[in-house]
C-alpha cells in the first residue's frame, strides 16, 4: 500500500515522503518510522495514498511565517 510520511526532524523542520509499506497503518508504521530515523527524522503521521503535503510553520515568537 502507498502512504504519504510526514516527518519533523530534530531542529523543527517538517518534510514529507511517499512509501509502499504493508497495508495497515500498525503494520506500516515501524518499517517507515526506521527508515526516517536514518536520516534524524521523527515520524508524526501517515495518510494512506501519495499525497503533496504543503506545509507551514508559524513561529509566534518572532510574528512570521516559515515555508517548507
């Protein structure tokens, strides 16, 4: 099955994957979890599909935002 991987890394950034991994979201979630570990990213969600993921941070400390 396709998922879209969304992961944030250890200095806040968030970026996206897409990935074939065995159906079920508990199933998928180990395999795709180990392989962003590799590269010090943390996985914070799956959708099932290949998806484009827009992704904004807003940091409300310095009033701006950031586009990734």
């Amino acid at each position: 099955m396709t998922y879209t991987a969304i992961f944030k890394n250890n200095e806040g950034g968030y970026s996206y994957s897409i990935y074939d991994a065995p159906h079920g979201f508990l199933a998928a979630w180990s395999p795709i979890a180990k392989d962003g570990q590799q590269d010090d990213r943390h996985l914070i969600a799956l959708v099932p599909g290949n998806h484009q993921v827009g992704l904004i941070v807003l940091n409300l400390f310095h009033n701006h935002a950031e586009s990734l």
